[in-house]
C-alpha cells in the first residue's frame, strides 16, 4: 500500500522529527522522551520519506503509526509550548499548529490503512492477524 504526502505533510514530519530527535538527544523539554524504539522508528521514517510511503506488510504501518504518532505528540507539545509562551495568535504558535494538523491527518490516514490492511487480511485468511501473519502477509504496491 503507497500512502503519498503533500509538501506540507513531509516539512511537518521532517519538522516534527527534529523536535523529537532534538529533544531527546538535548533532554530537553519535553515531558516524557522518546523511547529508545520510537526514536528508531522515527529515524526510520524520515530516512523513507520522499513524498510517498510504501506499507507492504500489516506490521510496516504499525511501525509507520508508531512513528507518526510519536511526531504528532511531540508537534502538539511544542504548539502547547508556543501557545503558553507567546500568545495563540503569534506566528511561532500558528505555525506549530499547522505542523500539528498536517501530522495529524497523516496519523489518521495511515491508521485508516491499517485498518483497511486487516479487514483485508481477516477476509483472506478467516483471522484476525496475528503477529506472524502481519510481518508476512504482503500487500503489493
């Protein structure tokens, strides 16, 4: 499955990306860091990002998930960061609400894949996906 980005959607993941990385590497601000595998993650995610995204198994996207979910937390803390430091209308705040919002409906559009990839997958096979069959179980580009 090919999930593609807008320009928006990629500079708010690259851009949320250097938050976590940045943070975590800092022990910076944020309330809890990035595990050690989320931080791969998104690592990860953002080496693969070039406008599209191929999910070729079930566990691919819960992996991308992960990632993406770990960006837009760290995007929404920053905009509560900006929020509270400046004023809601500030440009440094409506921009990190922006980057928040785009994250945002990445996270929705991969999750919706996912649960797509099952539906797929339990019609196949008769089962909910296990573990095995979610690293297996290929869905072509």
């Amino acid at each position: 499955m090919i999930v593609t980005f807008s320009f928006e959607e990629i500079q708010a993941l690259r851009q949320g990306a250097r938050v976590v990385l940045d943070r975590d590497a800092d022990g910076g601000s944020v309330a809890v860091a990035a595990p050690p595998e989320e931080r791969v993650r998104v690592e990860q995610l953002i080496a693969s990002l070039n406008g599209h995204l191929s999910m070729r198994t079930l566990a691919d996207q819960r992996r991308t998930l992960a990632a993406v979910t770990t960006i837009a937390r760290a995007l929404l803390d920053r905009m509560h960061g900006e929020i509270d430091g400046s004023h809601p209308a500030a440009e440094p705040a409506v921009a990190s609400y922006f980057e928040y919002a785009h994250a945002r409906t990445v996270r929705r559009r991969v999750g919706d894949i996912g649960e797509h990839m099952t539906a797929l997958i339990e019609v196949v096979t008769g089962a909910p996906p296990d573990d095995d069959v979610a690293e297996t179980f290929v869905f072509p580009d």
